[in-house]
C-alpha cells in the first residue's frame, strides 16, 4: 500500500470534530471480514470495586480519538499503510448485572474477532474485560503479556468473585491461557491490603517492575526487560490508564499517585515494535472523573501507540 | 423536648464545615437502639441500567446536608424537638457483583432497623434499593405509597433481571409489601422503550399522575390527590432525585427533562405532615456526573424535609 | 409499520452507552435514498459574535441522545413507527475559513437532501446555519417558521459580514425563501446594541413574541399564536437552544438571562404536530461551556421532540 | 443625551471578549468627578460563615457582563443616555483579616463616592459590605431599603462578632441609617438555627416575604408591596444572589433550595424604575462554586437591570 | 501487634465508598486517650492572602483517603501494625473572624493533643496553623524541621498581621518552639514582592533548596541533606500541597508553576523513617479550586506516607 | 530605577484578586509612548482548525497573571526595575469572520507598537497571530526565532488558507521577515497527516528538536542549541501553550500527548537572557476547555519569565 490518503484522514476534506466518532476515525465495519486489525470497544464497568464510568470510556476516547492523525511522527509509521484497519464497533453483554455471563459474552465476541483472523485493539471498560480477550487470543497457546498498570490485578477473591478488575491476569494464567513466565508488569505501586497480595505475580514467575526499580532503572531499560521476558512467542500488550500518574489520568476508577508519564509511556510502547504482538488493549477510562478530557486524550493517544506498533507486528508477520 | 440546641446545631460552637460529615450534622449511633428516627445511607448502584455513580451519593449528601440547620422556616418545626434522630451509618451489601444477593443482604439491614423500631430515612444509591426497605417496612401490612419521581419503575424484566432500578415498585407490590391501591406516582415523563412499559401502574390501580398532569393541576391539588390515596394506613414516601428538572439535578443517571421544581417539590413534601409515615428515602443523587453539587444540594435539601413529616408522624402516633 | 422494536432500541440487547453515538441511537444511512426523516449534524460554528464551540454541538448532542428512548410518553407518538428515519452524519464546510463559501457549500448538502425527499431536522452549529437550509426547503416556495429563540435574528451587518448568527431569518426572508408574514419569534429577550435591533421583525411583518408578553399569556396561547400565523402552508421549526433560561442551557454562545424553561418548551413543540412542516433544527448547543451536559441533554430532548411532530407530519402527508 | 454609541458598545468596533473586563464594557474612570452612577467591586469576603469565594466575585462578574449590551429591551431604557456612568474600580480594605477594621475602611471608601454626588451600584463580596454601604448613603437620613435574599440578614452575634455577613440590616436599622419600617425582604426561606432567627426583622417592622407568600400572591403584588412600603423617601436596593434558585446561582456560599427564577427577579426590579432610588448592590457571588459561569452571568444580568433603574432614578432626581 | 485486618480495612467486609468518611477510614475516637497517632482536621483559611477555600479541605481529604488501603508496597509498612491510630476529628476555631485568636484557641486543642502522648498528623486548613501545631509539639524543646513548600513562609508583617499564612516558620522560629538551624526548606520557587522577602530563613541559618537546586541535584541528595540538618532531635514535617507542581495539585491557594512531582514527593518522605517524627502535617488542599479532585487524592497520599513514617517513628521510640 | 515598589505591586496595598485584571496587575496605558516593553492580547481564534476558544484566552491569563508577584526568585531579576513596561491592551481584528483581512488589522497595530519602539510581549490567541506579530518585528530585517512548541507550524495549505495557526512561521519565511537558518523549533511531536508535513522546516534550514532528541539531551542542551542557532542578530521567542504536555496546559486548542513539563520550560527561558530580544509571545491557551485553570496559570508564568528575559534585553540593548 502507498501512501494515499483515505478521506477521514484528508485535512482538505473533513474537519476533525466531523461525523460519528469512530476509533481514529477510521472506517467502522459492521463484520471483521477482511480486516487485519480491528478497534472494539468493551463499555462493560461490572468489574470495579470503587468508583464506577469506564462504561462510557468507549464512547469518550473515540471522540478524543479525532485529534489523532495518520502518521506516527517519532517512528515515521503509518499503520494505515501497513494493515486493513477499521472500528468494529462494540461488543457488549447482554446480561450487565451477573459479571461471570458479561464476561462469558463478551468472550464470545472476541472469539469470533479473533477465529475471522483479526488482531484486536480493545478499548474498555474496566480492567476485568482483558480475561475473555485473553481466553480468544490465548486459545490456542498461552500468551505472553507487557503489563503496564497500577497494579498487578493478581489478586484473589474479592467478596465472593474471581472475577473483578482485580484479578483477570490470575484467572487467566490458571486457565493456561497466559504464560507466567512471559509475563512482565511495569509501574506497580499504591497501597495494598495485605503485604502478599499480588503473591500470585511472584510465585508464578511474573516479573513485576515496581515504579522504584521504574524510576531507578528509567523506561528504556524497563521496556528491555520487559521484551526479554516476552521473548519471540506470541505477546499481549495490556495497558491500564491508571499506569499513568493522576496528573495524567486523573479520570480512572482506581488512581494511584506517583506513576508514569506520558512521554514514559509513549516511548515504552513505541519499543514493542518488534514483539510478535496478538493483540492489545487500553482500560479503566472513566469519562465522569474527567472534568478536562486529558484522561480520554492520553488514553486515546495510547490506543494511537498501540495500533502503530500491532500494525508492525502484522507486516512483520505478513514478511 | 424544649428546645435547647445540641452542640452540632449550635453555630456559635461550630462552623458547618467541620468534622466528620453526617446527615445533616446529626450525631452517629453505632446501633438503632433508642433511636426514633435512623437516617441511613445505602451506597449502592448495582441496578442502574446506564450512568453510574449513585453509590457515591450517600458521602456527598452527607456533606452537603452540613448546610442544613435545625429548624424548617416555612413550617415551624424543628424534627429534634420532636424524636430522636441519628445518622445510623450505612447498610451495604457483601456482594456488590451479585444484584439479587446484594438486595438481600440490604433488606436484612432494614429489617434489624425496622425491628428496632426505628423509622428509616434512607439516601441512595439507586432506586433498585427501595425495594428491599420495602420488604422490612412492609412485611406486617402492605404500605401505602407517595412516590415522586420522572419513571413510575414498574417495569418487566430487564437485561434478564427483575431487581434492576427500574421495577422496585412492581416487585414490592408482587410481594404483597405494597398495595398498588394505595400508591400514586407523581410527575412522571420522558421516553418509553414500549407504549405500555408502565403498564403494571395501570393495571395494578396505582394512579399516575404525569408530569403534565401536574402542570395543569399545580403541586396543591397533586398532593392532595396523593394524600387522598394514601389513606391513614401506613404510608411510605420515595422521592427518586430524578423527578426535578435536570436544571435542578443534573447529577443523576437518568435525567429527564421537564420535571419539577424545588418550590414545588418543596411544597408538596410539607403536605405529608399528617399522613400515617412510616419510612421515606431520596434516591439517585450520583456525584460524578454533579460538577457543581446542586443535586447533592436540593437531595440533602428533600431529606431534611422528609425529615420534618417523618418526626412530625412519630410525634403524633406518640400522641 | 406495527411496533417491532428495531434492535437499537431494544433494552433487551443494548445498553444505552454502547456503540457509535448516532442521534437517538438511529441506524446511519450513507446516502438518503429511502430516508423519510433525516437528521443531519453542522458542526460549523464561523458565524458566531462571542463564545464559540457549537462545532463540538452534534457529537455531543448524539452522545446525549443515547437517553432518549422510542415512544414519547406525552403523545404516544413512536416516530420510528410513522417514517422511516436514520441520522445522514454531517453536513460540513470545505473551507471552514470562509463564512460565505461555507454557507455556499452547506446549503448544496442541504439541497441534495431536500432533492432526495428527505424532511431534515439538523442539529447545529451556529444559528447562521439556518439559512442554508431554508434556501433548500424553500426553494419552491417561501416557508413560514417557528421560531424559538432569545434573539430574533433578524439584525443587519456585524462586522462587514451579513451571514453571522444574527442574521439569518432577514436574509432568508429578502432572498425570499421565508414568508416573514407566516413567521412567529417566541422568547425574544436580553439587551440590544440599539433600540431598533430587531426592527426587520417588524417591518417584514413577523409577529414578535418577547419573554415578557410569553410569561403573561402562557406557553399555550404562544403556541397557538405561532400556528394561526404560519396557518396551512409549508412551515419550518427553528429551536436556538439559547431560547431556554441558562439554568437550563448554560451551554450555549449568547445566553440571555430569564430565558424558557423545558416544561414551556416540551409542550409547546407537541402543539405542532398538525402543521405542514417540512424541517426542524435544533442550533447552538456549545460542549465547552456545558460541564454538567445539561444543555446537551436537553438540545436532544428537543430534537426527540421534534422528530416526532415531524414524522406526525411525514405521516400525515402520506395520508 | 441622544443614542450615539459610545466605542466600547458599538458591536462593529470591538468583539465583546475584547479587552480589560470592566463592569458593562464601561468606561474605568479613576475618580468619582462628573460621574452619576458608579459601578464599584468589593473583592471582599471575610464575613463569610460557611462557603467563602466571594472575593472573586468582582473579576468574574466584569468577565460575564460583557455579554451586556446597551439598551433593556423589555423597557427600552438605554442607562448610558440617561446618566453618566462609570467602572470606579474596587473598593478595598487595607487588613483583610479583621473584619471590623475592613467594614471601616470600606466605608470610608463609598463616603468618599457618595460625597462625590455618585449613586453607587456595587457588586460584592459578601453581604456584610452592605452595612459601610448604607452608612454612606444613608448618613443624612435613614434610607427604605427593597431586599431580595434568602436569608433575612438581621440575626444577633455569631461567634462572637456582630459583623459578619448574616446581620448587616439589623447593624444599620440600630445605627439608625436603615428605617426598618421602609424595609421590604423578598425570598427569605431556608432552613434556621433557631425558630426566632430572624426576629429583629419583625419586632423593629419590616415586611417580610417569604418565598411561599410569594409563590401565593406572584411576583407583581410581591413587588408592589415592597413599593408601598419604601414609599417616596430615599431607597436603596440589595440583591443577594443566593435570593434565586441554586438552580440559577449554584455559585455562592450559602445556597438555599427553591428560590426565584431568574424571570421573576428581572420582572421585579423593572418596577422600581419611579422608586426614590439612592443605590444599589448585588452580592455573594462565589465563582469557585460556580463551575458553568450561570451564577456570575446572572449576577451580571441583575446588574445591569438595577443599572436602568438607577439611571431612571437619576433622571428622574435631574428632572 | 500482627497483622489482622481491623474491619475498616478489609476489603471483603466494607466497600471503600461505604460510610462516614474518616482518614484513611480509621476508627473514630472522641478523646486522645490510648491513641498514638491521631489523624485531625484543621479547617480554617482565615490566614490566606488570596484563593480561599482550604477550609474545605479536611473533608474532601478524608474522602479521597479512603483510596488508600493498609500497606505501603514501597516500603512493607503497615502503619496500623506499628502503631494505635485514629482519626480524632476537627480541632477548630471558636472565633473564625479574628486570626490571631483563632490561632490561640487551636494551639489550645493541639496542646491538649500532645499532652495526651499523641504524635499529630493534621490536615489543613491553610499554612497558618501550623504556628499552633508547632507551640504545642516545641514547647519542651525547639524541634527541627523537614518542610516541603513552594514557599519559604518567613515573611514579615502582611497587610498588618504577623499570623497570615506566609510566616508561620518565622514567628515560631522567634517565639523559640522551632530550631532554624535545624530546617530545611525544600522546593521553593516562585516569584517575590521583594529580593529578600524569605530573607529571616537564610539569616537564621535554615537551609533553603530552591526548586532549581533540587532539579540539579535529585530528590536523594534533597532530602538526605534535609535529614543531615534535622539531625536526631525531634523533628516535625510540614508537607504545603503546593510544594506540587500545579499539574499535580490544582486546587490549591497559591500555586507556583514549575513544582515536585508526586514521585519525588513519596520518595522523600519514605527516607524520612529513621527520624525523631514528633509531628507532621499536610496543608493548604483547597477544593473548590480541584474539579478532578486530583489534589485531595495527593494530598491523601502524602498523608498516607507521613503516617508510615510517624508510624515507624513510634515503633522506634518505643523499642 | 532602584526598588521602589509600583503601588500595584505591593502587597500591603491591595490583595492579588483587586481590580481590573491587567496582565501582571501592571498599569494600563492607552498608547505605547514612553513604554519599552508592551504587554498586549490579541484575542483572536479564526484560525483554529479544531477547538476553539483562545479568543477568551487574553482575558483569563490576565486574570491568573495576578499571581504574579515582582520579582523572579530564580534570577533574581526585577523586570519594572529594568525597563518600563505597561498593558496596552488588546489589539483586535475590525472583521472577525475574514482570516486575512484580521490578520492585516493586527499587523497594522503591532506595526505601531513597533514603530513606537515597544518591545510587544503578546498573549493569544491562535498561532496564526505570530504572522503579523513577525511582520512587524521583522519589517526592517528578518529575526531569529526560538519556537517552542508541539507542532512545527510550517505547513502548507489548509482547507483553501494559507494563514491558519498550523503556517504562520512558513509564510514568515516566506515573505523574509524570518530567517530560518537562525530558528530552532523545540518540543515538536504528535502525529501527522502526511510524513513530510513539516518539510519546509527542514529544507529552509530550520533546526528542529523533536521532544525525543529533548528528553535525551536534556533542556540546556536543547536551549543551548536554540541559542546557538539564534545568534547575536535580533530573535523572538514564540511559546505555544501546546508545547506543555497536557497534563500541563489541558486548556488548548491541539493538546498533544508526552510533551514539555513546566520545569523545563522556565529554565530554558531563562537561559534566554542575554540574546538580542525583540518581542514574544504565549499563545494558544483556550479558557473554555480548561476548567481548573492550570492552563492560563502556566500561561500567565510564562509570560512573566518572557517579561523578564524582555527586560533584561532592552536593559543591555540601553547600555
């Protein structure tokens, strides 16, 4: 593909706060046939345990989406180029109020997504929704993960489920449907319960980056280790918004002082070029903590980072 | 009881703004014992079926109710003088992923309030919780009803679920704790999904009055009708934050426009003194969506007033 | 057409907050082949003489839209049963630059829209936007007009520019495309630059109806001295969100002090549903100075409320 | 004076946002000489009991009424062809911690304007600055007085200081500047600390409406009472913003539910244009509570309404 | 003492939104007695020189404190193990109208504090009151300081009172409660009405490291050099919000561009664990100013750390 | 000029929130005679391509800027003792709705400043509005120019206007009022429409820094290497608000994620102080979408840094 511009991204032809918001605006399909990677959102929230909204991060970081554009200045990428790219809308549960059917729907959504070859960028939705993503790329063989969050969401129960936004990479790594031993999480921080509570990320072979070890080393060697550990086989790239320092995000259910910035991030991201990357996600936006719009913004910014970086993965693969 | 100010009244001791925030800056009770009148926060918003956030409404209520004082200028009464009242905490739910469990843990709160002889004064949450105070005020003889509010929340299932927040008033009349007969719904309006979708009112011989309705007739005739209905039997009142305008409360999860006024929920609630009250709540107060705090305001504002017919009803059933 | 819910309005299988945000959660339609109502967002907002941000005006508006459900209680009416409807995206200015060339190149939109039999109800944009569309619609034959507004908009020059957010209804009604005769203002307040600011109004023979002489009579002889001015013939609905008082719609470029409020706006629209009509608009909505979204809220309200006269209309033609 | 447009109102000279925010895009004039009425800020709020913020009010005030233009549309009155009127900048106390020292100063500030022959319309800061107001402008003889609040504003010592900004006419009534027989309060409502608060109001004879008796009788007999009782003599105007709805001014530090309407206050100052008027304020608007500007903008509005009553009162005086 | 969860802090009993907001949701106590560290709001603002507010600001702290939990992952301490801690309310002013009053009556609360054996952490209010904090805990021996501030806060007389929020260091220093020798004051930046405006901190030998030198230098180096100068003696730590860069703390009363990040804040104070801590306070959160309520979260995070380390600094003491 | 402090200036004269807002509460002035360096707004936003609103922005960094104090604690330097400066208010285009026809009116009025031999120090504002800026202060030879910003601002045609705010520095080259051989832009990131969108920064010789090259060298280097650049002839400095990350400056028309923090932009600037300055500006703050002000916070600071790097400058160029 050379570079000629589609309409939506034509400056000459459409201002940008112009039509329905899609992810980018990019084009939305109504099926995945054809497309290569596909933006989905997940406004699902049935997982959080304190302040609610990620419902309406979807709808939010697609309006933010507008002021991306094509091109990735820092890498000269442009994913367009690289790969069929569209919306496909969102998948949804039918049934919000029983957590274990939301997530056994919205699984079957992204099997379906993922069975007609398509790699998924996801938007959310709380942190939960990343376990039925995980089940669909991670069917065939476990997955390795770059987690860049808050926490490490390898809790236990809590009160009487496994499956809130605490806990998914737990679940999902008891399932085999993620490889501990791939897995590296970066940014770890705030308070906790019990002194043991992310126990499970240590003694299944995860390794966690605390925002200590974070600040001490610098991202650069940070986002090394994290490929490393992720090696040549197929990888996952979760992305919590509250990663990010309030400052940066303040509009998230579970916000932790002292945490990344953007410039960290972006460049993080930017290192994964090279991963054999299955797919992506960004999580936990809460448009009604976000008075400014910066948490949708940076979100939006992120889901940009991603989807250059998944484009690479998918020319990289196609050779 | 003469009127001899408790120290949390008395604004030569204390600024409005200071120390923990209870109900009206009333003082907290461990336990219902001896307590006439218990004002109790339900933080729960496990039924809403679109904006969250009312699980965050008891803390705000709390904190904007420091604005009110003791005694009600347009009425004369000062509820201290006339009951003992407490702010008796908050009745939550072990398991907030699970609706129906978490309604049943509600209830049992309620029951051990009731039992104890206290007439609850409850701040939402969602209007889902109603239902389970229902249950406790109810279970010896089916109440009477004023309920005020934008949707008469009788419908069917929803999402697979009759415990959502738009059915409370079908359930407790299903289950015998309320006699429809003796309930009237006041300024109900905006879109339906179905022309019949309040049909259980209807059918039930609950009597609606529609928000046009009550412009036509004015606020002196629409409660008097209430009244009417209600009867001497044991009367509850739901005042559901949603029936004001969104100009007056913006912070809800499901504004509709066109509704009342403060003057004239104000009014209206004032009528109730003489009705047989047993128990009131105001519900759907959702912060996140309340920049400047007006719902929390006219909610803490609607309380007070509940406030003041509830203890005049312990008053005169004392006699 | 009977009433099967089309599954966008289905609560049974949608959330409210899910997907693209179309107008009233409405299918979008590339092209008007077989639409019988077609709502149409003008993100433009060049015309403006203070605050602007009514570009932002349609995303939000779609957003907020997602509230309002399929049957309107008031009426009964279902809009969806009596026309076939979709939102046709936007309508937009190639060179946003330019008031002029703008206006030129929105009102071709428009008059493709009109050409493919489509009634359209637009969703603004600046007021200016207006009289591009009644250049469409009134091309055969001069319209009359409701007209609901703070500002008559029937100025002269501001700033050597004759086609600012002022102004429209006097160029429409000298272009003769407006019957000024069959036009009737309604909620004309605020302060002026000179005595004889609206002076056109009353020249050309519209009638005038200033917030005062509105309070005095009632929302009902208003709109009952609107219909017996514009009388058989083909009429238009122009609602400027600044008609309503800024308690209701703080959003908004010019607000004027003791303004409507939604209860007068609500009722008087429904009046409309037996005259000709052959387009609505709902203009000036501003994002950036809505932070609760109220005003948002109710500009889809009102546009709710004008889809269904409008398909009652459509309805009605077809006999 | 006949209607030439001074630069500063004329629309094709400067856009509204243009420029040092003075009260109505007015001229500043540094000293009182040759000015009629003069538009004054007090930046003060240390009377303050709950919300403070009101210090702000000034700045933000100026910043909203420049979307003030000329000429009253409902009563035609252009005040700038009737009066020579100026911004006169800010009145301000030297030691903004002691509140007596700082009524002190302020009043040495408005004897000073008073004594210059100007008619002092001011916007505060809290209520407490009306008291050095009226000892201004009523030294010579005491002044009637039309008040629009919520509170009254006449109770006794509050944390051992009588000079805070709930007492101010009760201060001026016993200094003899303020005949309590020529006062008229209109609104008062809210909740008090004691059943006697405002009790000074009834025994020294002022009439008192409260916002029932006005929802009663309407805002035209509310007014005309208020004129009857003030009669001939020299009358002074105070309007606190927390006399409207929080709906209509969220934005000051002690709102009280179901108050006027924006309409209602417009329609009531309109009627004091033959009213002996020797000043006028508007008060307690807190712009950090105030998040849309409706509260400022309204404040504003009212502004400018007594600003055409004042300039008819001095036209009047010229004869 | 082990490590059994109180009920307040177990996530599988009480939702973190649930109940009366204390900080950090620990228990309430009426009195001091058997407390080792008691958590006290200090709500008063009458010492600030322009952006109130900070009155608020004990509230909205406790509020977002309830994100914290019960361990420090960075550090493994769990204060509630090492310490008896309880929220001890508002200390508050009986006189609000009178600064210098004011003072004396809080100081009178926090001796009674100190005398009980309680070390303080308090919440502000503005600046000013850490005058009294520090009369109560030097009175036996001047205390060395740790004080992280955008503001040196040693000025001299401001508007003709030595008590305003800019000079409590300076007067204690000269009343001979605080050991200038033994501060550091880190962080200061910002522009001067004179040259030598902290003039009294560098001529009583405090040790000033403006923003500039922390940038060159690092938070290690800072803070290391601010433990060599406190020495062993006892120590107190006084954190101003507005020692944050205004991206981190908005909702302040003095902001200074160019400020700390909340990492560099957490870090310095977790090195501060091995001091002599007789005391600590976090000041001048000002809500009204932080719609995402992103400087109340920080502020309780910086809190959260000081009571580790005021924890372990009890542990220390006790052997 | 010794230290003499300017009555607006002194802090025991008048409290920071008094008054008019003037750019750092520095006197007015009607015309630039006898002035050395003019502050001055021009609040104009025609050349937005996306979020508007910076028309408002001269008025709220007016309005923060009174936070600003006298005297840089960093450098020690006292602007108004070196040079005299004034606010001369705003310079406005007569034709808001022409882009080019504005753009010609604030040439014409900075010419005269100009010609008056001001040194204009301008708040925006768009960009486009560094156009005329540059016209004027380049009319005689073409200036350098250190250019900090997100976007490199030389594309080419937009929407049919080469003068929107995404140009201005490629036209000035153009037209040989700058030299691009002596810019250097700073802080450039984002995405791109099209790969070589800033290609005329880099084939005219501009040096552009990308913020990947900044965050590795550093901010001295990166300065360093403006200066450099820049040399001895006579440069402007142009500060896009942008160019802050948006944690920083949310309030912007183009936000772009991972840029500048504050900290970095102050002291690149002050290491400004010995180049041949001729003018400067701040622009691109948007009130509207900045809702707790940070934005015309930061704004206002560096405004006041570029005062005084200014004043150092005419202070050299005096001898």
């Amino acid at each position: 593909m050379d570079h000629e511009l589609p309409e939506y991204a034509d400056p000459k032809q459409r201002p940008r706060y112009l039509g329905l918001a899609t992810f980018m605006r990019a084009d939305y399909a109504e099926t995945p046939d054809g497309i290569e990677i596909g933006m989905i959102g997940v406004p699902y929230d049935g997982g959080v345990t304190n302040r609610p909204g990620a419902r309406h991060g979807p709808r939010e970081v697609r309006n933010q989406s507008s002021l991306m554009r094509t091109v990735n200045q820092a890498t000269g990428v442009c994913p367009y180029d690289l790969a069929r790219i569209a919306d496909l809308g969102d998948i949804f549960a039918e049934r919000p109020f029983a957590l274990e059917g939301a997530h056994e729907r919205i699984g079957r959504g992204f099997m379906d997504v993922v069975d007609a070859g398509v790699v998924p960028l996801t938007c959310g939705g709380d942190h939960s929704i990343t376990l039925p993503i995980l089940r669909a790329v991670g069917k065939g063989a476990p997955v390795g993960l770059v987690h860049i969050d808050a926490h490490a969401d390898t809790g236990g129960d809590y009160s009487g489920s496994r499956f809130h936004h605490g806990a998914p990479f737990r679940v999902a790594a008891e399932e085999g449907v993620l490889d501990p031993r791939r897995c590296c999480q970066i940014g770890i921080r705030g308070t906790l319960y019990t002194p043991d509570m992310w126990e499970f990320s240590h003694t299944s072979g995860m390794r966690v980056i605390p925002i200590e070890e974070f600040e001490d080393i610098g991202w650069r060697a940070a986002i090394n280790e994290a490929k490393r550990i992720a090696g040549d086989g197929p990888t996952y790239v979760s992305f919590d918004i509250d990663a990010l320092d309030p400052a940066f995000a303040p509009g998230t259910g579970t916000p932790e002082a002292g945490g990344l910035t953007m410039r960290e991030a972006l460049r993080m991201i930017r290192e994964l070029h090279d991963l054999n990357l299955v797919g992506a996600d960004m999580v936990e936006v809460s448009p009604p903590f976000d008075p400014s719009g910066v948490t949708a913004l940076n979100g939006a910014t992120i889901m940009f980072e991603l989807l250059c970086v998944l484009a690479q993965a998918v020319a990289l693969r196609r050779g």
